[in-house]
C-alpha cells in the first residue's frame, strides 16, 4: 500500500521551551536512519515555535494540539489557522479526546477545525473513538462512524485529497491508561473507518487517508497493531514524553525497520 506510515507525539500540556529544545536535539540523532515514516511532534502553543526552529531543515513536521477555526477577532484565548502557519508549524491535532471531554468541543466543532485546517493548507489529525461505557454497550460503531460522518459534513471529501487529512483512533478507554487496544480490535475500528471513507470519498480516497491508532502506545506495544493492514502509524501521548522511546517507536514503524530500530 502507497500510504506512508506515520508516528505523531503529542506532548499535551508538557514541556517548557528549553525541554522542548533540548529533546529535538536529543531525537533527531536517533531518527536519523529512520526512513519512509513521517514522523510529527505536537507541541504546546508556547513552546511550538522552538519545536519549528528545531526541526526546520528537517523532515520533522511541527504541528499544534488544537486552533479554533475563526482567523481572528474577539475570541479571548484562542488561537487561529493564520496564526499557527505563520509561525512555520503544519499541522494540527482537531478534536482530541481531552478537547471534546474537558473541554466540551461539539462534533460540529471538531467538524469546522478540521475544514479549516484543511482549507489553511494544515494537516488535521481528527480524532475519533468510544467511551468505556459505549464500547461495552456494543456501540462503538455508533460513536466513532458518527464522529467521523460528521467531518465530511463540513470537509468536502470530493474536493480534496486523501493525503489532505489523517484520522486517528484512539479509544477514550485506552488513553493514558496503560491498556491498550488488542491489534485485532485497532484494526477492526480502523477498517471499518476506511470503509466508511470509502463509503463517503471513494474507493480511492480512501485508500490515501491515512488512519493511526491512539492510546497507551509504547516501545513493546506498538509493533503488532502498526503491522494490521489499516493501520497507518500511531498518535503517542505519555511514551512520547521522552525523546529516546519516541525515537524507538518512530524508528520501528520504519518500513524497513524489519522489527524495530
Ligand atoms: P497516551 O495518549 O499515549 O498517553 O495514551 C495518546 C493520546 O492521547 O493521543
């Protein structure tokens, strides 16, 4: 398959300027052979334009953990497309769990995130999955194919391409939990997802999207559920807070990493 593998850290509410620094320095170096995955840091609005310093003659994409879809105006706190391009970075995390669930992001919001991002030129990794409750209660489906019809009422599917967007599922249950999905069950969500685009954006588009799983991703985990057919790479919370088990992770969805790195 033509989709390249992706590893993303999101870093949440973590690091300083100066850590920020320091770990690109220390990561670079040890992805250095890393070749055939793209591999993305979602840092803290504070510390994103060291990340976009850091890796800029890089391969590194520099991305951002959320935005609000106006450009600007009386919208105190928030932070615009415009606003994270000029500072160099490419990406942007919409609709994470934590965003919907503390912060109470709507799907309606999430869906305008990620038209906007998409229509800035930004990379939106759209987040998608179930509850606890809504997995046992058999509706996982429900939830995440709803979540995911839901951006394509605001996202044309039919006037971009699939490398346009990236979705990732991440069981709420799964994240910062230490219990991660079985690659079975990643790998079913995931299918399904890619069905779904298909259902929505063709065949062809569908094959482009790339999907990544989420949640209690770690060096020792990771390797099983990148290796199903639809799954296109990982989105790491806690296990990339360290330069050194990001760079294991990014190393081992390398193509050729023939098991890791
Ligand atoms: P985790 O977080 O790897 O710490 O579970 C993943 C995420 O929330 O993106």
């Amino acid at each position: 398959m033509a989709r390249r593998p992706m590893m993303a850290a999101n870093w949440k509410m973590n690091k300083l300027i100066r850590e920020a620094e320091e770990y690109v320095k220390e990561l670079l170096p040890k992805i250095s052979s890393a070749e055939g995955v793209d591999v993305a840091i979602f840092a803290p609005f504070t510390s994103l334009l060291e990340v976009v310093r850091a890796t800029r003659e890089t391969p590194v994409l520099a991305g951002a953990q959320n935005f609000y879809y106006e450009d600007s105006g009386a919208f105190t706190g928030e932070v615009s497309a415009p606003m994270i391009e000029d500072v160099g970075a490419g990406a942007v995390i919409v609709g994470h769990s934590e965003r919907r669930e503390i912060f109470g992001e709507t799907d309606d919001v999430v869906a305008r995130k990620a038209a906007r991002a998409v229509s800035a030129g930004l990379l939106p990794i759209v987040c998608v999955g179930e509850t606890k409750e809504e997995r046992d209660a058999g509706s996982m489906w429900e939830k995440v194919s709803g979540q995911v019809r839901v951006v394509f009422e605001r996202v044309d599917a039919g006037g971009i391409r699939g490398e346009e967007i990236v979705f990732a599922y991440e069981p709420v249950w799964a994240i910062g939990t230490g219990e991660t999905a079985t690659p079975e069950d990643a790998q079913d969500a995931i299918g399904r997802i890619r069905g779904l685009l298909g259902e929505i954006g063709g065949e062809s588009f569908a094959e482009q999207v790339r999907i990544l799983y989420g949640g209690s991703i770690k060096p020792g985990n990771v390797d099983d559920i990148i290796a199903k057919e639809d799954v296109d790479g990982g989105l790491v919370g806690g296990a990339s807070l360290e330069a050194a088990s990001f760079a294991e992770l990014v190393n081992g969805a390398a193509p050729d990493s023939s098991g890791g790195g």
